[in-house]
C-alpha cells in the first residue's frame, strides 16, 4: 500500500547512479508536507504522474488551492453505521 502525493508544477527528473529521481513541489507528502521533495527511485511514468519505490505522485487537478489529504491505495474506506436513536418515538407524534 502506497501513499499517493499530489504535487504542484512540473517535476524535475534527472539521472544519478543509472536511476532516475524527480524533484517536485509536494501539496501533501506524509511526512514532510508541502515543501519541495526528493523522490526515490522512479519505477514508471504516466500521463497524471509517476510511481517510486515508496510513493504514487499524482498532478494536482483539484480546482482549488489548497492541498489535498493523504490518500493511500488499496485500502477501503469504512464508515461507521448510525445507531438509531432510542427513546424518540414519543416525539416524532
């Protein structure tokens, strides 16, 4: 399960060692917020983003300025179910 960051910008790739590292403006990283970032080791790229060893980066594409929360992959949500209320019938007459 990876986190997935969003990021502003256009990220900076570059090569060191034989692999690839991206520098991006991070809107959400998990630990260290919004700053720029150094990634690990980029495994793939898409049209929205890219994967590292660690992280799934993805474009910001919300339609407003503030940062998204973190989103991880893999992992449904669950909602807790609402009791019904006891001792309100009386009140609904």
């Amino acid at each position: 399960m990876k986190p997935i960051v969003f990021y502003s910008g256009t990220p900076m790739f570059y090569m060191l060692d034989d692999k690839e590292y991206a520098k991006v403006f991070a809107l959400n990283h998990p630990l260290l917020g919004q700053q720029v970032v150094r990634t690990s080791i980029i495994l793939s790229k898409q049209d929205n983003g890219f994967e590292t060893l660690n992280t799934l980066y993805r474009k910001n594409t919300w339609p407003f300025p503030t940062a998204p929360l973190p989103v991880y992959v893999d992992k449904p949500r669950k909602t807790p179910k609402l009791k019904q209320p006891e001792g309100f019938e009386d009140a609904l007459i």
